[in-house]
C-alpha cells in the first residue's frame, strides 16, 4: 500500500486547481467551470433541487430521499449504528439483513437523526463585527461564540429549523445553515453485511470493489411518512463510461489551507498519537469479540470504524512521512508568502499570519496528550461516562447565558444533543468495562504519576474501577438520564452516581485544558488561517472553496477508470465478477458471500450489469452515502469509499489515480430484483 501511495504523492502538493478539484458551497458553485469544460450550466432549480434532496446522516455520513414518500438512502456502513443498536441477540440485523414488507413493518432506529439543508446565509460581516481590534484572544474568543450563539437561537425562533453558524476557510468566513431535522427514522431495507462489505478490511480503500453497500430508510413526522418535494428520481441504467457526474454530501473534514508546520505536526504528534490508539483499540476489540458470536455482535460496528480509521490514518501518516510531500507543501506556501510579502499592503494586513499558526502549534504540543486524555475523553472509553459528562454540563452550562455557553450546549443544538443523551439504544456492561479499563490503563501508563489519575482509581486497579464505575452507576436507565436531565444543575449536583461523581472529579482540569485550548489555540488559528485564506483570494483571481466542514457540498467529475502498474483498470466491475472475486480468495473469511447470493449464482454468474465505479469526483470521510446525479439530476450511484491513491486528496486533490468509489443504480436494482426479490422497494424506486 505504501509504495502506490508514494508514488502518487510525489509533487502532489504542488498542482493548481485544476481538473475535477473541489468540494464547493452550494451557494458559490463553479458555473464557469461546467460550462467551460463540460458545457454544462446548473440552474438555481437543479441545485435547489439537489441541495433539498440530499441528507446528512447524525451517524457520520450521507445520503438522499430517492421516493416521494420518504425514503432515504444511505451507505449500510453508515446505517450500520442503527442496525446494531436496534439488533438483539436473536434477531441481528446486521448479519441476516432486513426488509419490510410492509410500512407497518418498519423498525425505529433509537437514536438516528436526519437534517436536510434549506437555505445558506453569509452571516460573516455579523460576526467578524463582534470582534474589535485590540481585544485579547480570549475576549474574541468569547466575543465571536457569542454572537454566533444569538445568530444561531435568532434563526431558531423565526424559522424552527437548526441554525448553525459554520466556520469556513477555518475563520475566513461563517454562514448560516438552516436545516429541517427529522428524528423518527424507520429501516426499510438491509442487505446482509456480508456483501455490504465484501471483501473487509483487506479491500477496504482498494478497487476493483464488489459491494452492495447500501442501506434503505423512511422518515416520518408525526406518525406518518413524509412526503419531500424534494427527492431524486432513480436511473434505471445508471452512470456510463465519460459521464459528467455530480456528487452532493458532506465530506468531514480537509488539510488543504493548512501550513506546513501545522502538517509537521500532525505528522509528528498528532497522527501517531492517534495511530497508536487506534491499533490499541482494534486488538481490544478483537479479542473480546471473538470470545463469542454474541460479542462479535455488540462490538462490530465499534470495531468497524476503528478499523476503517486505521486504516485511513496509515494512508494519512505514509504521506506526511515523505519528504517529497513537504518540500513540495514547502514551495507552493513560499509562493504565496513571497506574493503576501512582496505587497506592502498585504505583508501589513496578512505577513504575520504563518508565525501565528507555529505560535498555536507550538502552545499545543505540550497540552496536547493530557488535553486529548481528559477534555477529548481518551482515558474514559466508555458509553456511560459521556453521558455523565454530558449531564454534568448540560445543568452547569444551561445555567449560562446563551452566549456564554461551550458551543456543543447552545440552545440551538439541544435538541440534537437530548437525542443523543436520551438515546434507548442497549448499552453492554461487560463490554463498558472493556473498554473503560482499557482507557484507564492507557491513561495510567502515560501519567503514573499525575494526582488526577490517581483519584480516579481510587486505589484500585483499571480493571476493578471500571467494573465498580459501570455496575454502580444507574445512567443505563433512560429514565435516569431524563430526570437528571430535565432536573437541571440542582438534580445532578445532587446526585451520588459513581460515574457522575468521576466526570465531575476531573471537570475542572478538562474545562481548564478546553479553556487553553480554544483561547491560546483555537482562536489564534482561526485569526491566522482567515488571513491566509484571505491572502489566497487576493493573490489567486479565481474560485476556491473551504476545507471541508460535514456540511453540504458539490462536487463533480467524471466516471473514468485509471491506469495502475501498467494495467488499465475499468471503470466498473460487473455483478456477476462477484463470484469470481470471491473464489480467488477461497470464498472464505471476509470473502465468503451470504446463502442469499450463492443460492443465486447460477442467474447472477455471467450477469454484466454495473456493480460499482470511479469517477474523478472530489471527495473524503463524510462523503459515504452521497448520492451521485447526472446532468437530469437523476440518482446513478451511491458513494461509499474512496481508493488508496484517494486518501492524499485530505491534503490535496489529484485525479492521475485517485478515485471516488459507488455502487452502481442499476446494479442496486439488479440485486434488489433478483437476489432479494423485493418488488415493493424496486416499484417505489422505479414507478415499475
């Protein structure tokens, strides 16, 4: 993986903006760009129609309402937090999959959330004014929250939709995203996770792919279906060979503006620290997972996400370890800082900006490991323990004025955050104090010494605290949780839970670590980074876009296989190439495909119909579920992985090899119809 890798790397930092580049705002698209190079020009009604069509997932991901009465589409890697918290011992949703028949037969995910983009507004005049010259960081700081806040719960009150104030080009500008949020969310459909993830960790960010890796879902509001004016209409043939594509989701987050020092750090702290968890984390999971089938269950979408981060951070770190990356990051930042100080006006208002981001980097790195450890939660794994941080905030912070409060408990965000905290979804005593101990005992042996560790263990081992945390506490119980909750600061500093009284034990020092964190790092970074973003749209005469935010973007390119080792690899892979793939690796292990496929074979075996396929289109973490449209704004394909020689596009785009990763409209409907048979799911997608 990390030769491939390298050799795309190589003066990977140096290209301009070019070929299918972007993950742009939907209220900035690139016009000029369509039309000149594909002759193409979006009207307002088509990205209308595609922005309020399109979803984002509270679980992480993407998706998009492909049905008149509500039916959502997503990635069954990001419905799968839904699956398992609704799966039981004897019915798995995850491993036999599901359908309903009926949508009386619908199941309520617990805890799921879907929030639809309605509107933009560019609110950063309104907040740059509440910062004045001469403050203090910590005055800005506590200056742009608050306004922020007050844009935010302002919205609230005249529209009822969450208002979010967004940070875009990393402090360069903040606009306003309006979104309709449903909340009671029911399971269509699920294919057996055999085939969502054919091909597991070893085909994970590789391709060729043959994944069904899709999941069906319904809102409902009130008690009934919604019925969206806004959904895409299915293609029936899908995307084909040179399609102009467009692909509309929620990419996480990008590097692209970041500093060389700023990826230096990364690269020598931030990332292996992170690795290292995570490698950790997967051996634990492992190993209790294989004690029993009943424990696989409750830790496998746990262990799926620490293994696709793993996986995701090799590729991140193999990067940022060559030095041909960071000479050429070096060059491309010495020429815009040459044009920022060969303009006497620039040099004033932006030549100071670099120093600042080191200045940040460097208040970081001694604050880093105990910050990521007690306000970041590293050293309390555990389901319940947020929950009892979450409570102890929630009736300290409520207390506040609106504006004064840490940002996750702003009026506006609290019925998201409620969602979450009074979640139903099944928590597993021996698997909280799994992954507790653990946490506890990685902390311990990072600061033996440190008093708050101590008090934390009161005396006793990781292994016996977490198991007397965990049966003491009563926080599994909703109904706890609501009446300390709703019961405010007075009912939770009343309260003698043992996992509330650690999360109060070690609050102070955590709001201490937050409070150096957002006043000497985050705010200096954000003053710099909007100056050098700033900087870029002076020097550069043509569009950009934000580093990515987990909020609705553009993206486009074209459906195009690539050239690897020599060898020419398609565009698609075919349905029946399914069986083939899996008999090259024994049909076993992660390779070996559901009875619901291998009853079909003999009808699906020389079947031709588009599986998945690449496009060039811009994409990352985030993206997973993003419907892809043609130029009708029809639905040809779902995004669910990108390949290895994807993963540079965090730090810059490049499509020489780079891909984004679908399943094909027509191979979903292939399967739906012939594996599956069920022809009330392909009527509703198809009218047929």
């Amino acid at each position: 993986m990390r030769k491939s890798f390298l050799a795309i790397l190589v003066l990977l930092l140096a290209l301009p903006l070019v070929a299918d580049e972007g993950m742009w705002l939907f209220n900035r698209t690139p016009n000029a760009i369509f039309k000149q190079r594909y002759g193409f020009e979006p009207t307002k009604a088509w990205l209308d129609h595609l922005q309020k069509s399109s979803i984002r997932f509270n679980s992480g991901g993407s998706g998009s309402f492909v049905s008149a009465d509500g039916l959502a589409l997503t990635n069954h890697h990001v419905g799968l937090d839904c699956l398992a918290k609704i799966s039981t011992k004897d019915h798995d949703y995850v491993t036999t999959g599901y359908y309903a028949k009926t949508q009386a037969d619908e199941v309520k995910c617990v805890d799921l959330e879907l929030n639809v983009l309605q509107s933009i507004e560019d609110v950063t005049a309104k907040v740059n004014a509440a910062v004045t010259p001469g403050m203090t960081t910590a005055a800005a700081q506590a200056a742009r929250r608050g306004v922020m806040s007050t844009i935010e719960q302002e919205s609230v009150k005249a529209t009822g939709l969450r208002s979010d104030v967004v940070t875009l080009f990393q402090g360069g500008e903040y606009h306003l995203y309006r979104y309709k949020v449903y909340t009671d969310v029911r399971l269509v459909f699920a294919p057996e996770v055999a085939i969502a993830f054919f091909g597991g960790d070893p085909d994970n960010f590789e391709y060729p792919r043959y994944d069904l890796d899709v999941c069906f879902f319904r809102a409902y509001e009130n008690g009934k279906p919604v019925h969206p004016a806004d959904y895409l209409k299915w293609s029936e043939t899908g995307a084909k060979d040179g399609d102009l594509v467009f692909v509309s989701g929620h990419p996480g987050s990008t590097s692209r503006l970041n500093t060389m020092s700023h990826l230096q750090f990364y690269r020598d702290v931030a990332y292996p620290f992170t690795l290292n968890l995570l490698r950790r984390r997967e051996v634990l999971l492992t190993n209790y997972a294989q004690r029993s089938l009943e424990n696989d269950r409750r830790a496998h979408d746990d262990l799926f996400g620490v293994k696709n981060s793993r996986k995701a951070y090799l590729g991140r770190i193999a990067g940022l370890q060559d030095p041909a990356v960071l000479q050429a990051k070096a060059a491309s930042e010495t020429a815009l800082r040459q044009k920022v100080t060969s303009d006497a006006q620039l040099n004033s208002a932006y030549g100071e900006a670099w120093q600042n981001v080191d200045a940040a980097i460097n208040t970081y790195r001694p604050i880093y490991v105990d910050y990521r450890f007690v306000e970041g939660g590293i050293a309390f794994n555990s389901h319940l323990f947020q929950t009892a941080r979450t409570l102890l905030r929630l009736g300290d912070e409520s207390t506040k004025p609106n504006g004064e409060r840490l940002r996750e408990y702003r009026e506006s965000n609290l019925p998201s955050l409620k969602q979450g905290l009074y979640s139903e979804a099944p928590i597993y005593d021996d698997l909280e104090i799994v992954t507790l101990a653990d946490s506890l005992s990685n902390w311990l042996e990072v600061a033996p010494a440190d008093p708050l560790v101590q008090q934390v263990l009161a005396g006793k081992s990781p292994q016996e605290r977490a198991a007397e945390l965990v049966h003491g506490t009563k926080l599994k119980d909703v109904a706890v949780r609501k009446a300390l909750g709703e019961g405010g600061k007075a009912a939770v500093d009343a309260s003698n839970d043992p996992m509330i009284q650690v999360a109060r034990m070690v609050d102070a020092h955590a709001r201490e670590l937050r409070t150096q964190y957002d006043n000497n790092i985050a705010e200096p970074l954000r003053q710099s980074y909007a100056k050098i973003a700033n900087a870029q749209f002076k020097t550069s005469g043509g569009d950009t876009y934000p580093d990515a935010t987990f909020t609705l973007r553009l993206s486009f390119g074209t459906v195009k296989g690539f050239t690897e080792n020599g060898a020419n690899v398609p565009w698609a892979t075919e349905i029946g190439g399914t069986f083939e793939h899996a008999a090259e690796h024994g049909n076993e292990g992660e390779f070996k495909l559901p009875p619901s496929w291998t009853a079909k074979k003999a009808i699906l075996d020389n079947d031709k119909t588009p599986y998945d396929f690449v496009m060039t289109a811009d994409i990352i973490g985030g993206n997973s579920g993003s419907p892809v449209v043609n130029r009708n704004n029809e639905f040809v394909g779902i995004i669910f992985d990108g390949n290895i020689q994807s993963l540079p596009w965090d730090y810059q785009f490049d499509e020489r090899q780079g891909r984004a990763v679908a399943v094909h409209s027509a191979g979903i409907l292939d399967a739906l119809k012939k594996v599956y048979s069920v022809p009330g799911l392909v009527k509703e997608l198809t009218g047929k």
